[in-house]
C-alpha cells in the first residue's frame, strides 16, 4: 500500500500530545520539507525522483516514536508500518535513516543494541536515493533546517562522544559530498534560511 505525504503529514499531527514530547514531530516535519527541497532540485537537474515520495519519507521516518519508547523507535517503527500494509519502500525507511555506509556501527550517539535483523538488514540492504536523502536531512534538521556542524554537535552535546563518532561524522560529510556532486553545487545553497539558524 502507497503512503501520500498528506497522509503521513495527518499521522504526526494524530500524534501530537501523546508521546514523549513533540520534538520528533517537528524534527519530522522538517525532514520531511528538507528532502522534498532536495529531490526537487535534483529532479531539476534530470533525476528520476518524486519529490513527493521523499517528503512522506521524510515524515515517517521517526514513526515508531509514536508507537513506543523513543530507543527502540527504529524497529518499533518498521513493524508498526508493515502491520499497517504499507509498501516495503516506506517500512525500510525506519530501519534505514539512522544509519550511513551500510554499517548499524555508523550511527549517531553510540553503537545500537544488537539485534541480528536489523544488522543483516543494513548490511544487505541497497539504500535507494530517497534513503539516502533522508539520511542527510535527518542529520540538517532540529526542527529547522540546520548545518551538518551544528546538528552533530547538537547530538554530542545531548548524548555524548562515542568511539564511533569520528567514523560517523566523516561519513556524514561524504554523503553531503555525494548530493552537492549530483547537483553541482553547494546543497546549502537550497537552503538560504540556514544562516539565519547558525
């Protein structure tokens, strides 16, 4: 089953008031308005990409903060969108967005407790374009779009240095390298408000 962004959209709004906080919302609404502005530059430059389908992503990727504890939000929310019938497209995007290099090791904040399914999943796992953009804009929003600097130190300060952390930030760069390669400019660029956020 297909998932509109308007759909999604209703889903954070259901949620309000019933989690945790409201944080991830706005995080995910940013997310998702981040990669719509991405995939819409990139489907300008002649790139078979919905700029649409990356928006729902983007909304969705912290779902499982609604249906649990926030520290197993990425499998609760994978299963919680299967249990719903949606596409394998929009399920695999909670397991993915947390993770950079096909590696559950390069990952913010520390190393995620095992779990077989998850780690052979990442491993194997082809990351489609729309994943990777929302792996990047997971890493450019608080719940407004920001640089890749001030979000990771957002993310040390909040949860600490971990061994991994080099690894991961180094990574992180690469992927913002990648998309401003397949644009031919400065990503940032899309996005003239971040310097009123530093």
């Amino acid at each position: 089953m297909k998932l509109t962004s308007t759909k999604a959209r209703e889903m954070l709004e259901d949620a309000r008031g019933k989690t945790e906080h409201d944080g991830w919302i706005n995080h995910s609404i940013c997310v998702g308005n981040t990669a719509y502005r991405i995939a819409k530059a990139l489907l300008e430059k002649g790139y078979d990409i919905d700029p649409n389908k990356a928006k729902t992503l983007g909304y969705i990727h912290d779902i499982g903060k609604m249906v649990g504890p926030f520290y197993h939000h990425i499998l609760k929310g994978y299963k919680y969108l299967k249990d719903c019938g949606y596409d394998e497209e929009y399920c695999n995007i909670s397991l993915t967005h947390s993770y950079l290099n096909n590696d559950v090791n390069c990952t913010a904040g520390g190393f995620p407790t095992k779990n077989k399914f998850r780690e052979n999943f990442i491993k194997n796992h082809h990351y489609t374009i729309y994943e990777k953009i929302i792996n990047l804009c997971d890493l450019m929003c608080t719940n407004k779009v920001v640089t890749l600097e001030k979000r990771l130190i957002d993310i040390i300060v909040r949860r600490g240095v971990y061994q991994n952390a080099q690894y991961h930030i180094k990574e992180v760069f690469k992927l913002k390298d990648y998309f401003d390669n397949l644009l031919e400019y400065n990503l940032y660029d899309l996005f003239p408000e971040i310097k009123d956020n530093l």
